[in-house]
C-alpha cells in the first residue's frame, strides 16, 4: 500500500501541473484575443477557451455581458 504522505504530495504535484497548464492556455487565449480577435481563435484558443468556461462559467459570463 502506498504511504497516505506520498499520495497527497502526488496529489499535490498533479493539481501545480493543471494550474499551470491553465495559466498558460489562459495566458494563450488573452494574446489571442488582443491580437486576433475571437475570429482567430484556431483550435488552442478554442481550448483556452472551452478551459475557462469549464473553470470559471461565471465569470467569463460576466465578462461576456459586459462587453455586449
């Protein structure tokens, strides 16, 4: 059996990976929208994109509303 100390720092190291990779498609989609617009998207963007909705549907709701 594993030790419950090593699977939470796994648990731990698996949750940094995720939150980076989201900074960076984050990070991604915001140049791409100031420079292309949602018309150049492409399938990162996308990506970027479909992350942020499933993360953070408020508010990019929100932000959607604003900007109408």
């Amino acid at each position: 059996m594993l030790d419950p100390d090593y699977l939470d720092r796994a648990g731990d190291m698996v949750a940094a990976v995720y939150g980076e990779i989201e900074a960076d498609m984050l990070a991604h989609l915001c140049r791409l929208l100031l420079d292309k617009g949602a018309e150049g998207l492409g399938q990162r963007g996308t990506t970027a994109l479909n992350l942020l909705a499933q993360s953070a549907a408020p508010q990019l709701m929100a932000f959607i509303e604003r900007h109408r």
